[in-house]
C-alpha cells in the first residue's frame, strides 16, 4: 500500500517534509507496511512560474543515497511525494512512480484498482489512441490520471474532478480504493475512498497525508468516501 503527502505553506526543505518528521515519509517506507518499489517527490521551485519539478527513482527510498543531499538543499512552499508498493499487474519502472505532472498539476493515487486495464470501457468513458499513448506507464495511477487530465482539460474545478473519476471508477470497481492528492502549488485537492487520509492544519500552512508525520496532536482524520479542498488558510471537507 503505497504512501504520500502533500504540503502547501511557507517554504521548508524538503528534508524536512520526507524524512525529518518522527513518523516521516521515509520512516512509512518500512514501517507499518513496506513501499520499497520507488519514491518520488514534486516541488515548486521558489520564485519561479515554470511550474513543478520532480524527482522519481524506481528504487527504496533508503537506497537512493543522492536524496539526502539534495532534499537538505531544496526549499519549497508546495511538495507532493510518495512511496511506492505495486500491485501485481503494475508496471515497476520509474514512469510508474508518482507523483505525475502536467503543466502546473502535480497528482498521486494512494490504492488500487483491480482490472484497471479495462476500467475505460467498463466505466464509460473509452479513451482515445492518443490519451493512452500519453500514459507515463503501464499502471492504474497512470489511467486514473489521464481520467483526471480529461476532466481538468474540460475547465472542471479540481475537487469536481477528482470527485468524478472516484464516482466512475467506484461505480465500475466497487472494491478500488480510491486516495488521490492533486496540487497547482497552491490548493490541495484530496480524496479517501477505501483508504486512510489526514490532515494537519497550522497558521499559514497544511499538510496532508496518508498517515501522521508526527505526534502532533493537531493531525485530523478526514472520513471515509469524502473530499477535502484546501489552501494554506482554509480546508472544506464534503462527501463524495
């Protein structure tokens, strides 16, 4: 069961937000379960427009002895990252490893969707030559996010549209799990369907996650089957 976080607020290393914490990122990459089939992380350079820069790596995060250094080395205001555990059927490359980007969006699924192969069809909404020749990898994160890109695309609201590919997805897959974070560098967009999700609020800024970094007693658990929207200084939370 894969792991991921994101973080919106006053720049931080990422050190700070993958490995500093008691109960980081790293530390979730071997403890409860083990995600040891790739990591990646997305940042917001600051200061700069041109949108998120990433770093994936199909290998344990505790293997790759480059990201200690270079996650000490650069500070963001937005971060997305995870930690990988494929399911059979997945492919295990690095192109499968979240977090995904388009333009200004970075995105990342947290569960699994069996027979995702055929999800399109059986869900209604067949995908063209060129929406499948545009998939990063072979894997049911990679369809979900073109499903995602569709409706992004189409000027639907990020929380609408990650809304919708879990109703699509749900309604053709009843037992997926459906977590999804999506971020411009500027809002959280996030789901729990089937899996766990929390937030942490704190002046000026948030973090989500699939699990508490910390002992902070300030993490809250979002319920079951909702969407959380959020910015450095407000979260909603609504049903799905």
């Amino acid at each position: 069961m894969c792991r991921h976080l994101a973080y919106i607020g006053p720049p931080r290393p990422l050190a700070e937000l993958i490995s500093g914490a008691p109960h980081s990122l790293y530390e979730q990459s071997y403890t409860p379960t083990v995600n040891a089939d790739g990591f990646g992380v997305g940042w917001y350079p600051v200061n700069d427009g041109a949108g998120p820069v990433r770093y994936r790596r199909a290998v344990p995060i505790w293997a790759d002895a480059n990201l200690p250094g270079l996650a000490a080395a650069i500070s963001s205001g937005a971060v997305l990252a995870a930690v990988r555990s494929a399911t059979p059927g997945n492919s295990y490359e690095e192109s499968a490893v979240a977090p995904y980007a388009l333009g200004h969006w970075l995105f990342s699924h947290h569960g699994r969707v069996d027979d995702w192969e055929l999800l399109p069809e059986d869900a209604g909404e067949p995908l063209s030559s060129a929406e499948l020749l545009d998939a990063e990898a072979r894997c049911d994160a990679a369809l979900l996010w073109i499903m995602t890109i569709r409706r992004l695309a189409d000027g639907t609201s990020p929380g609408d549209a990650l809304a919708d590919v879990v109703r699509q997805t749900a309604g053709a897959r009843p037992g997926a799990r459906l977590n999804f974070l999506l971020t411009d560098g500027h809002t959280i967009a996030a789901t729990r369907h089937g899996g766990p999700l929390w937030y942490h609020p704190a002046p000026g800024e948030l973090t989500v996650a699939t699990a508490p970094t910390s002992d902070d007693d300030g993490w809250r658990e979002v319920p079951d089957h909702s969407l959380l929207l959020a910015t450095e200084r407000t979260t909603e939370i609504e049903p799905l």
